[in-house]
C-alpha cells in the first residue's frame, strides 16, 4: 500500500457535487492499493499514520500525533499512486490491485483507521470520480509505502 498523507487545517471530498466525507484539522490520506498487498500492510500502514508526529506542540514543534490533537483523519482511494512511468509518457497502472481485491483492503484500512483513533474516519468513494479539496497545513506532505517500510 502506498499512501500520501497531508496535514490539513481542512480537507473535502465530492462526489458528483455531493459531500461524501470532510474533516477540520487532520490528515488527508491518499490510498493506493498494489498488487500483493496485504491485511499486514494495512495494519502496518495505519498504525504508522496515525502515530506519526506531525503536528505542532505548545513549542510549535512537531510532536503530535493525529491521535494526540483528536484530528479527523480523510482516507481516499486513488490508484494512480501506483502508476509505473518507467517507459514512455502514458503510466501504467498494472501493478495496482484490480477492486476485487482493492475495495476489501481498502475498507479493512478505513476499518482499522476507525480503531486506531477510536473514532469515525471520513472517507471518499471507491471508484468514483470525486473531487477532493484540502488546505494543506504546513505544508506537510509525506509518502509512505508498506513495501519499504520506512
């Protein structure tokens, strides 16, 4: 699994003009699912986010994780974090996991997620073509990949 997580000070999700999943404060994850992933790999994955500690203490310092500030936590599908541009201009989207296995994986994350922060996680909708929106606080952008773990 391979995700993008942004602090943000706010962060939306449409679908078709409908609001399907929004938070104030928190991370925006973006989720892409690879072929050969795992239940592991989300387990891994979600604990790495949300102990992460990205957000400013009394200092101002990084020291916070989502889980110390009870910031919201927006997880989005997007499969294009697995694209291959090693040969020409047209990506390849090969090596992400086709929704028969996505969507249960996908879902066991948002499941965990929920878990973790012992609480309701927003979230976008598989598959759709959704507009996202976000104010990135910061800014803090990270990738991480459960194949690396790094």
């Amino acid at each position: 699994m391979r995700a993008v997580i942004q602090r943000v000070s706010e962060a939306r999700v449409r679908v078709a003009g409908a609001l399907v999943g929004e938070i104030g404060l928190g991370l925006l994850v973006l989720l892409g699912v690879q072929n050969g992933d795992t239940d592991a790999d989300a387990v891994w994955l979600i604990e790495k986010i949300v102990s992460l500690r990205i957000f400013p203490d009394t200092a101002g310092k990084m020291n916070l994780s989502v889980r110390d500030t009870a910031g919201g936590l927006l997880v989005v599908s997007q499969f294009t974090l697995i694209a291959s541009t090693r040969k020409g201009a047209r990506p390849s989207f090969n090596d992400a996991a086709r929704p028969d296995v996505a969507v249960p994986l996908y879902e066991k994350f948002l499941a965990l997620a929920s878990t973790a922060l012992t609480r309701p996680v927003a979230r976008g909708e598989f598959g759709a073509d959704m507009q996202v929106s976000l104010v990135n606080d910061g800014p803090v952008t990270l990738i991480i990949d459960s194949r690396s773990r790094e």
